[in-house]
C-alpha cells in the first residue's frame, strides 16, 4: 500500500492542485474517503430547513429569484 506523509501547511487551492496530479484511481479513493463518511444532520438543522420549505411552500410570493437578486450585490 502506498502512503504519503506531509507535514506542510497547504491552501485549498494548493491541495486541490496536488490531488489533481494523482492518478485517476488514487482521486477516486479520495472522492470516495470523502463522501463515505456518514455526516449526522442535527436535529435543530433539519427542523429550520423543514420550517423554511413549510414557510416557502405556505408562501411562494416571499422567495426571491436568484438571478434578480444577485444582479443587485
């Protein structure tokens, strides 16, 4: 099995550089090391997003149009 130690400081940017130079089977295992993992949602998370699709769905007049809206940042 092939390892690989760093001990650097690297940006976002300069990682996702360095990952890109691996082979395509090595980025795969890195895909999938990242999103096997099985993130737990709060509760409280879940019940705002539940209570904002209620809101939106009880009211579809309040959501804003992302293309109108992004023209006025």
């Amino acid at each position: 099995m092939e390892t690989i130690k760093l001990n650097i400081n690297l940006s976002v940017n300069q990682l996702v550089e360095a990952v890109k130079q691996l082979s395509p089977k090595d980025r795969l295992k890195i895909n999938d090391a990242i999103w096997s993992d099985n993130v737990e949602i709060p509760v409280e998370h879940q019940e705002i997003v539940l209570d904002r699709m209620a809101k939106a769905k009880a009211n579809p007049k309040r959501l804003l149009d992302w293309d109108e809206v992004s023209k006025n940042l």
